[in-house]
C-alpha cells in the first residue's frame, strides 16, 4: 500500500530498541509518508535526532516549548494534522503515562491531543512486561481502542531470553499500513491464530441445591474461564462458554450456555462435545451433590438435619473417555504437590494439557484478578509469572494455538477437516 499523502508522527521513547525506529522512519518514508519524529528525552540519549531528521527531511521535536520552526509543530497542531500516531518502541512509561491521562511532555500531549488511531509497539525487558501495572495499562488502553504490534521472544539488551523484543520493523510498517486502511486489530492479540476453530469453555461453580434456598457451592468467580472465553472469540474462535452462576455479564461475541447444577453442566458440555475442536474446563465443578434435595425449605424445628452427599460425574473425565479429534485442557487447583497431582489428572482425565494452579500462593486462584499457573503438558513443563488473569488466558490460548497448528499438519486430520487457519 502506498502511503503517499498520510502523515505519521513517530514517536520515539526511551529504550535500547530506539535505533530500530530510524529503520521505521526510513520504510515510512519510502512507503510515501510525510512522517514527523516526536522523541523524548531519553529516547534523544539512545539515538541522535539528526539521524531522524536526515530520514524524514524535517526537524525532530522534542521540547514543547520550542517555538515552531519549518511546519507548525505545537502539539495541538500535530496531533490534528497526523493521520496515524505510530509509537516504537512504547517503553512500560509511555504505556503508563498515556493510560493514566499524563501529559507532560511533546509525545503524550501529542497523544492526549489526538483525534487519529494510535499504534504502539511496545518493547522492554520480560519482567517489566509481565508486570500485572504495565499488563492493566495495556488491557485498558486496548479496551480503548489503541492498536498494538505485540513484543516478541528473543535475546533482550539486559542479556536474558523473553518476551519484550520490539516487534520486527517491517512488521510494525505492516501494521501501520493496516491501521491506516482501517483494517487495523485493536487488541493485543491481532493474529487470528484460532480462527474457525470451535472451543467450548466451562467456567464458574455449580450450585448444588438443598431446598428451594439453599444450595452448595464454592468460591470460584468464573474470571478465568470468562478471560479465556473471550480472548479465543478475540483471536477468531468460535466459542460456547457454558457457565456456572457467576456475577459476570457474558462476553460479546460467544454462544452462552447458563447453567446451575453440576449435572446442567455435565448435559450441555457433552451435548455439544461431538461439534468442538477444543474444551477447556476452567469451571470448578462441584465435586459433590446432595443425595436428595427437598422440595420445601427445610425447617429449624427439624432439629439438625444430616446432610447425604453423593459424587457428581466428572465431566472433563468424561470428555477424556470420548475423546477423537478433541484437544483437552484441564484445570488443577491444588494446595500441596503442584506439579504431581497435576500431572496425575493430565494422565487420569486423558488431557492435552492441564492448567496448574497453586490456591494457597497469594495473586492466584479464587476471587482475585490475577493467577500464577504453570502449563503442564506430557512433555513439558511452563511455569508462567503472576498475570492478570486475561494475559493467562493469552498464554494458555497460545498453547492451544500450536496443539492445533500440531493437530492440522496431522495426515488423517488434515483429510476429515481442516482444524484452524490453514498453516
Ligand atoms: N472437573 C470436571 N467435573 C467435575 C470435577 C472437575 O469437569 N465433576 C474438571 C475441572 O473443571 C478441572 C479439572 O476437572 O478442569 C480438575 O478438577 P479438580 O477438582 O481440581 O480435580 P479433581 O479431579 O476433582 O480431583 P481432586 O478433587 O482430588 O483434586
């Protein structure tokens, strides 16, 4: 796509990766675009305005208070006059100041100013990126319709290897073009990694009743099994989420499956088990049920009672005993010996892959926002940091996009359906 007539401010921030941003301006250039250089300070200390200035023919800015030289450069004026406002790399304050409404400089009044799309191309060392404050900013500035070119693995400037490597320059060229041509995807996960693929999640607690009132359950809030429903719909699955009594509101975009009881749950996943590619059970089934539940409210004067219970199906073993074509990832909340009784249930239940969560560690499990999961499958072993929960729904999906990229290149498979994109 020719670029000819768009006006694209760079801006470039304060990392190691702003060398890279010279390469950014020059396909910009060639590609057509009018670009303008934004630096901040820092950025100016790892690579000299004059390179940007000899590659785009005009002045870089810097200071707001400069007066404006060649082209009118206040900051009011630029933001109005730009098309695109393409940030790389987006350092973890960049991200921070513009999620949190700060403007203190050149490049985040430009921004705050700006009525065209953002793109930002994040880059920074693994820790700073799976901070859960920099991963926050980054889910509000999505929700808010900035657009993301996503870090990738490699060899980082502080010597160790993961994620937070500035994404490769022509591919953030690629999407600035896109963006520009309003195809551009808003989300952090813009590949489409999972689409047509059919994944039917479980989430939430059951309720077992009692009496018309009462009822047993437990202390899952649904936000994990919610978190990967919607990040599959975002990265092109077709997604069933049946669901437990949760306070959440269903997420767009997914067939939604409201069910109580232990029971309920166990009907609609294998009604619908035959028609999926994947189930991911995040949902904690109860594991008991009364034996009988009374049709009137149970009375104090009956003094007491003894409450029978019995044991529900389990439903992910169920699914492990019909299993085809089925990719299956389960959850393990435990309390004591993580990785052995995870890898216990892997075996047990017939899973792909089982999420391995230890409740007792503060950040993970129940009623809290982020989790702290290790990724156990026959031959491996990830244990990811404390993420808010919709990353570890990214990371966990991740997973599942190569189970089915696995499954695709699968001779019998391959010749039934094809299972996801074509490779
Ligand atoms: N699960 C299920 N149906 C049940 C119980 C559990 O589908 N009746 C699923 C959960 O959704 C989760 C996995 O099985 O994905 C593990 O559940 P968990 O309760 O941790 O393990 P159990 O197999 O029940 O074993 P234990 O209670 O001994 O830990």
């Amino acid at each position: 796509m020719s670029l000819h007539g768009k006006t694209v401010v760079l801006g470039v921030t304060g990392g190691i990766a702003a060398y890279k941003a010279a390469e950014i301006a020059s396909r910009l250039v060639k590609r057509g675009a009018d670009v303008q250089a934004v630096m901040t300070e820092n950025a100016a200390r790892f690579v000299g305005p004059a390179t940007f200035r000899a590659l785009t023919g005009y002045p870089v800015v810097t200071d707001m208070f400069e007066e404006p030289t060649v082209r009118e450069i206040a900051h009011i004026s630029l933001a109005q006059q730009s098309d695109l406002i393409l940030i790389a790399p987006a350092t973890a304050n960049i991200i921070g100041k513009i999620a949190c409404g700060i403007a203190d400089d050149m490049l985040s009044t430009t921004v705050m100013a700006a009525t065209c799309p953002v793109l930002l191309a994040p880059a920074m060392n693994t820790e700073m990126w799976n901070n859960p404050i920099v991963q926050s900013n980054l889910d509000k500035l999505s929700g808010l319709g900035y657009f993301f070119v996503e870090p990738t693995s490699g060899r980082l400037a502080c010597g160790t290897e993961g994620v937070g490597k500035l994404a490769d320059p022509e591919e953030i060229v690629a999407a600035a073009e896109a963006v520009l041509a309003g195809r551009g995807a808003k989300s952090l996960s813009p590949i489409q990694d999972l689409e047509g693929v059919k994944i039917l999640v479980t989430a939430g607690p059951t309720r077992e009743p009692i009496d018309p009132v009462r009822y047993i359950s437990n202390r899952s809030s649904g936000k994990m099994g919610y978190a990967l429903a919607q990040a599959a719909a975002e990265r092109g699955a077709e997604v069933t989420l049946v669901s437990g009594p949760t306070a959440l509101p269903a997420p767009p975009q997914v067939a939604f499956v409201p069910v109580e009881t232990a029971r309920e749950m166990y009907e609609a996943v294998l009604a619908r088990y035959d028609a999926q590619d994947a189930v991911i059970a995040a949902a904690a089934v109860a594991d008991f049920t009364p034996e009988s539940t009374s049709a009137q409210k149970i009375k104090k004067a009956n003094a007491s009672p003894i409450l029978r219970l019995k044991e529900t199906q389990d439903i992910l073993k169920a699914l492990g005993e019909r299993k085809k074509h089925h990719i299956l990832i389960g959850f393990a909340a435990e309390t004591d010996r993580l990785i052995e009784n995870a890898r216990q249930k892997l075996a047990a239940k017939r899973l792909d892959m089982i999420v391995a969560n230890d409740v007792t560690q503060p950040g993970a499990g129940f009623e809290v926002d982020t989790n702290i999961v290790t990724l156990v499958r026959e031959k491996e072993t990830l244990p990811l940091p404390r993420l808010p929960k919709t990353e570890a729904a990214h990371r966990i999906l991740d997973s599942l996009a190569e189970m089915v990229r696995m499954k695709a290149t699968e001779p019998g498979l391959r010749a039934n359906r094809p299972l996801g994109p074509p490779l």
